[in-house]
C-alpha cells in the first residue's frame, strides 16, 4: 500500500527557509521518480519539483517559478524525500503535496496517481 506522509511546512516570513519532509513506505521507493506539486487558495495543482529514481540517475527538475531557490532531494535508504526551500515569496503559499505517477496533459491540468494529505506552507510578514 503506498503512503506518502508529509511534514515540515509552517508559517515563515519572505525571504525565509523551510525543509519539507516525505515519508514513502510502503513501496520500492528507488524504482519511481518523486514530486512535489502544490495547491494554492483558489487555484489548481502545479508541479513544483521532480526527481528520477535509480534507475534514471536520479535527475531533478524544477518549475521556472522555484528555479534557483527550492532543491528536491531523496534518501532511498530511508525511503524519503525531501524539498528545501529557500528566498521564499507570498506566491509560494500552498499546501504541498509529495505525490508519485504525475502527469501534465496537454489542457495544463496534472493530475497524480498517488498525493499524500499536503502541508501548509505559508509566506507572510
């Protein structure tokens, strides 16, 4: 059975620093690429970050929005992924999700096999 358990968001100030947490037990977590996609009030799911597994080399990507300031990481020891995230904005606020088999379809939307509850990050002063 796949969980995917988030944690670390929080309330922090522009500019600030946040390292969210995704516990994944429950399959073999090497053999699948990992994302972090997001949701903010009033509007759809984005993908933030992604990273291959194993078998891909481990690539990471991000969204031109996150560029230069988030970076996407995993622990396959411990079946973890991560996201830090730094020069955070307001527009960064949204639950985050750590989610598996996403895609993008040609309208935009995204839609995920697997997401997890979410945690609330929120930039403000």
């Amino acid at each position: 059975q796949v969980q995917l358990v988030e944690s670390g968001g929080g309330l922090v100030q522009p500019g600030g620093s946040l390292r969210l947490s995704c516990a994944a037990p429950g399959f073999t977590f090497n053999n699948y690429a990992m994302y972090w996609v997001r949701q903010a009030p009033g509007k759809g799911l984005e993908w933030v970050s992604s990273i291959n597994g194993r078998a891909s080399g481990y690539m990471p990507n991000y969204a031109d929005s996150v560029k230069g300031r988030f970076t996407i990481s995993r622990d396959d020891a411990e079946n973890t992924l991560y996201l830090q995230m730094s020069s955070l904005k307001p527009d960064d606020t949204a639950v985050y999700y750590c989610a598996r088999g996403c895609n993008i379809y040609a309208t935009g939307s995204l839609k995920c096999t697997y997401r997890g509850q979410g945690t609330q990050v929120t930039v403000s002063s």
